[in-house]
C-alpha cells in the first residue's frame, strides 16, 4: 500500500457539503477535535496539517459511547480514533469539504496519530487506549517489540493469555470459591486486541450447578457471588493505586510488603522480566474514585521483586482455607488467597493449639503468620502463629 501525501489524487470531491461541528471536544483559535455527522455518518475529527489554505482532518467513524468515553478521560484519543479505515478530509476557510481520501489504517502516516495512553486533557493523566479496557471490570494490557498491528507469535500469546487466566482468577475468584474446582467460577472477556495484547474481563460468569452441590455454599446468591467479584476487583484497583505511588516514591519497603505481600506476589507472577518480551504491562480497573490506569515498567517490576525476596527472611501473614492436614508431620495445606497451595509446619505445641481451637475446621479460612519461602509449585512456611476465623467473609479482616 502508499502511504498517503497531499499530492495524491482525492477520493472525491464535495464542494457544496460543509461540516458543521456539532461538539467541539478540544479548540485552539479553530476546532481541532470535533464532532460532525455527514451525511448519514456519524464522524470524529481531528486537525493533522494545515497546507497551502486548507485544513487537513483525520477523520473517522465514531458514536456516543466512544465520545463520551473520550470526554471524560476514560479513553484515549488515540483509541477514539482506533480503526481499521478513515478519511482524510481536506476543508476550507468555510469548512467546506474541498477534497477527501478513503484510506486504510496502514495508508496514513504514523505522525497523524495521537501517542497511546494520552487523554483529551493533560489532566486526565494515563488513560486506556480501547473502550474495553475503559469498561473493563479488571483489564491487563501488555506492551513489547513483539506484540505488532501485524501479529503475535503463538506461542507468546499462549504465555501471555495463560498468564492472565491465571492472574485473573486469583484476584477475583471469591473467598468462598478459592477451593472450589475452575468449572465453578470463570469470567467473560472482550475480544481480545492484539496490537499491545489486551485482555478485558467484561463480567463474571458463575456456575450455580456447580456452587449448590457444595453443601457450604447454600446460602450465597448468584447476586451474592457475582459482587464480591466486582468487590475484588474494585479492591484490587484501588491496591494498584498505593503500589503505584509507593514504587514511585521509592517508599516500596520491607514493611510494606510484609502488609500487602499477596497482592505484590501476584503481581510479580505476571509484571515484566527483566530479559523477557514485554516491556510494560497496564492494569485498568474501577476503584471507589473511578477508572483506575496504572503501569508497571520493568524498573517497576524488578523493584517489587527484589523487596519480595528480602520480606522471605521476613515475618509475613498468610490468609486462605485449609486444603487438608496431616497430624503425623503436624502439616497443614493451605490454599492462599494468592492462587498457590502452602505447606505450613508447626511446632508439637502450636500444632495442638490449632486442632484444639473451634473455630478451626477442614476447608475454612485462617491465617498463618511465619517465614514463608516461596516455590515454583507449593510454597513453604514455617508457622509462628495463627488467626482461626468463624466465617469465610471474615477472611480479610
């Protein structure tokens, strides 16, 4: 294909059609990004050049809920204009439509697109760059020299998308399904974008089948499961907040981590290695205050990695539900709210302790407090202390 220039022979010409704005989104002395319907279409532009009089538009089909997204900052204006075709509209002192070009994306020069990530307003800070991750319950969008308009290695996909199965289901699986089978709680996500991989959960998906044959789960609602999903998802965006701010003031301590360790292991699971393929990845989520966008760099991901290593010489506390005991060893399994099963060794008397505390019982939650060493399949923790806990909603007080 060639790449579009001015002298190219027009499209066409409608020299008696003139564009009236009928929202002007971003002025200065002239709309600049407008919007406009001709003819039938529904039409967003935005000023790329100016030559020999005229004003040239990049120009695009659009729709309320893009429009409004771009409004308010919950969308890029590099994703308001994320299409496979355009127009290259040429307009006169009158806006009047002196000449236009039917163009494919790949036809248009990379300069007459605005930078990823940036909002109408410098105001609005980072913002998602789809209307999927805008509207997303949790969206993760990984970037790097691999991930193309024109493809993606399969087998990079496959890691990719198997880790964010993975990420996802340990943050928003509700507590009272962390020992439930995968066929019980599952999410649904938007198709898929592939330059820049993003991955947005639209919504839960519960198998209530599946849910009312555990005896324990009567008494939940799909409406009941359902929230604490969305509840997770909203607490984990607003995590995503704090860690950001303290990773960028450098306060990313010992301390801290001990406090947020589950939320920062996660993430360490799916953050960019230092000699991996991606370079970055975005997290978007709704938090009290609204859309929450948030990036993690490499320099970002060693950071938390390393203060992950030195909390293992660390006293840290594990929440979860007991998976199975084994009183010969004096052994507990726990599987963690963090999506990995704990071995948990005890002393004879701390041991005893536990069986002995009502509120203690095979698949309920608890929490352990001890050095924990972290594994490829099943970490480890030497227990100092424990938390039995009466209810499962109880989990995380």
């Amino acid at each position: 294909m060639t790449m579009w220039d001015i002298d190219q022979p027009p499209s066409g010409h409608l020299d008696n059609v003139v564009v009236s704005p009928t929202d002007i989104l971003y002025e200065f002395d002239e709309p600049l990004i407008f919007r406009s319907t001709v003819g039938l279409v529904d039409m967003l532009f935005n000023k790329v050049l100016q030559n020999q009089g005229k004003s040239i538009y990049l120009a695009c089909q659009t729709d309320d809920r893009t429009v409004d997204a771009l409004r308010s900052g919950r969308l890029s204006v590099a994703g308001a204009f994320d299409r496979k075709s355009y127009w290259i509209v040429a307009l006169d002192n009158d806006l009047r439509i002196a000449a236009y070009w039917n163009k494919f994306r790949e036809e248009i020069p990379k300069r007459f697109f605005a930078k990823p990530g940036l909002g109408l307003y410098h105001w609005h800070g980072v913002v998602p760059d789809s209307l999927e991750q805008s509207y997303a319950l949790l969206a993760i969008k990984f970037k790097g020299a691999d991930l193309t308009e024109a493809g993606i290695p399969l087998g990079k996909l496959k890691n990719l998308v198997d880790k964010s199965f993975a990420t996802f289901r340990k943050l928003l699986t509700p507590t009272q399904l962390i020992n439930t089978k995968s066929s019980t709680f599952d999410v649904e996500v938007a198709a898929p974008k592939l330059s820049s991989l993003v991955i947005a959960v639209k919504e839960p998906v519960i198998n209530m089948q599946a849910v009312r044959r555990i005896k324990a789960l009567d008494k939940y609602s799909k409406g009941d499961i359902e929230s604490a999903v969305r509840t997770k998802g909203e607490q984990f965006a607003q995590k995503l907040l704090e860690i950001q701010e303290v990773s960028n003031n450098r306060t990313l301590s010992g301390a801290y981590a001990e406090e947020n360790f589950a939320y920062l292991d996660i993430l360490s699971d799916i953050l960019p290695d230092e000699d991996g393929f991606i370079s970055s990845v975005e997290f978007n989520g709704l938090a009290s205050g609204g859309l929450t966008t948030v990036v993690f760099d490499r320099d970002a991901a060693g950071s938390i990695r390393q203060t992950l290593e030195a909390v293992e010489r660390r006293e840290i506390t594990e929440h979860g539900m007991v998976n199975g005991l084994i009183t010969s060893s004096q052994t507990i399994r726990l599987r963690s709210v963090r999506g990995k099963d704990v071995t948990c060794v005890f002393s004879k008397e701390l041991y005893e302790a536990l069986l002995a505390d009502p509120n203690f019982r095979v698949k309920g939650p608890i929490s352990f407090t001890g050095q924990l060493t972290r594994r490829k399949k099943i970490d480890f923790m030497t227990v100092n202390s424990f938390r039995t806990i009466a209810r499962t909603g109880d989990l995380f007080s």
